[in-house]
C-alpha cells in the first residue's frame, strides 16, 4: 500500500491507496510541532479499525506547504513504516513549468496540475478550496504557467470576526437571498455571493487572457459548496491532489526501474 500525506496549512490528510484507488483517508488539524510519535498513536487505532497494519505500507509520498511539519512526517515514514518519503516539489514532479521561479510554487499546486494532465485534459484551470483559494492554469501544451493565490473564504470570514467587534463568527453556508434580513444572513450572504463574484470574475479574466478555452475543475473543503452553483466550473474533484501524489510516485518509482 501507498501512503499518501498532503500536508495543508488548516488539515494534513493521510491515503491509503490500493489498486490505484482510495482505501482510506482520514484528516487531522495541521500543528507544525505535531511529533511523529503523536501522528503515529493518532494513526495507530485508525488503522486498527481497519484491520491494516503498519508494515503494509510499502512507500510514502508527501506534499507539503508547511515546513515546519516536515521533519516528523518523515520521521513518521521512516520509523513507523519503514520507508523513506518522496517530497512532491518542481524538482520531482513530470510536469512543464512555464514560470522562472518554479521552486516557489506551492506542492499541492504542482501535484494538483499533474492529476489533470493525467485524469482530464489540457487547457485546464483548478480552483482549490483550502486555506486559500488557488486557481492554476495549465496551458493547451500541457505548461503550468502560473496562476492566482486568494484570501480562502473561510480564512475571509475569520478575519470579519476578528478585526469588527460586532460582527460574530459565522459558518460558510450558501443563502437562500443575497439581501440578509440580519447582521448573520448579510455577512454569509457578503462571504458567500462574494466569494461567487470573486471566482466568476477571476475565471473571466483568466480566460481572457490566456485565450483558451480551460476545463475547469475544482477540489478541497469548500468545492461543491460553490461548484454547484458557478457554471463554467465543469467538475468537482475531492480526491485530486490525493491522485497526484499517487501519479507522482509512481512516475518516481519508474524512473527509479529504468
């Protein structure tokens, strides 16, 4: 079994693959100072539940966009599972990049573009519903050529709380009327519609300049909640960059045979 972590800065998500699929997945709150040992007694009882074992996994890829947590995920692979990790970054990925400083891209970004290339097609925009919002281009070639990093909305409406004394903590939800009749349904009407405006606008601008026609595809936490109710967002993909990280070992271990 393949084991796959993509390590976000709101959650770090942990696969389990098996004939090229999702067996398992579980979530955890992103802690940069978690220790191995504690993803590892975490892991250990999820597992148990499953009937798995630890030494069933084989091999281990990770992509990362916080640092700090690195060491013990690797620690965790090394000492639990008995393998060493691969890292997803520009220099492990099989993909074109059409940028001058491709090692300041983001992991997830990256390993997101190569589960286009291979599951859909090319000219593509993924929009990524995390703790930001990203949308990556991915040009008619097949290039990654960049791309937009936005505020998430959940991080938006955290921030709302924060800096308006009046203004309480609300959840993300989409509302039946953008006029709200309360100070709650305005300012879920104001993250929700304008997150909608925000993505519709970017799309527009995006397409404009490129001068392609991209299939669009959204995934992480929030995709379907706005994928159902924008139409030039095509697909909602929740386990993309999950696949990637997949797409990516094996590409790796390939490359190790040859």
């Amino acid at each position: 079994m393949l084991l796959a972590i993509d390590a976000g800065n709101t959650n770090i998500a942990f696969a389990l693959f098996e004939g090229g699929k999702v067996a398992h997945s579980w979530r955890i709150s992103t802690i940069a100072a978690r220790t191995a040992d504690e993803y590892a007694s975490w892991l250990y009882p999820l597992f148990t539940m499953e009937k798995l074992e630890f030494k069933k996994v084989t091999g281990a890829v990770i992509s990362s966009v916080v640092p700090e947590a690195n060491f013990n995920l690797e620690r965790l692979c090394r000492d639990n599972f008995g393998c060493e990790p691969l890292f997803a970054s520009h220099k492990t990925v099989d993909l074109r990049i059409r940028l001058p400083k491709p090692e300041e891209i983001g992991a997830d970004r990256l390993v997101n573009a190569v589960a286009v290339l291979r599951d859909y097609k090319a000219p593509a925009i993924v929009i990524d519903f995390g703790t930001a919002t990203t949308f990556d281009v991915i040009n008619a070639k097949g290039e990654y050529c960049g791309g937009v990093i936005a505020p998430g909305v959940n991080l938006s409406a955290e921030a709302l709380h924060r800096a308006a004394a009046k203004l309480p903590k609300i959840n993300v939800v989409k509302p039946q009327h953008v006029i709200g009749a309360d100070t709650i349904a305005a300012m879920q009407s104001g993250l929700y519609w304008g997150y909608v405006g925000l993505i519709e606008g970017l799309l527009a601008r995006i397409v404009k300049e490129s001068g392609e026609k991209p299939l669009v595809i959204a995934t992480g936490g929030l995709a379907s909640l706005f994928g159902n109710v924008i139409p030039a967002i095509e697909k909602v993909d929740d386990d993309l960059t999950l696949r990637g990280l997949l797409y990516i070992y094996q590409h790796h271990e390939k490359r190790k045979a040859a």
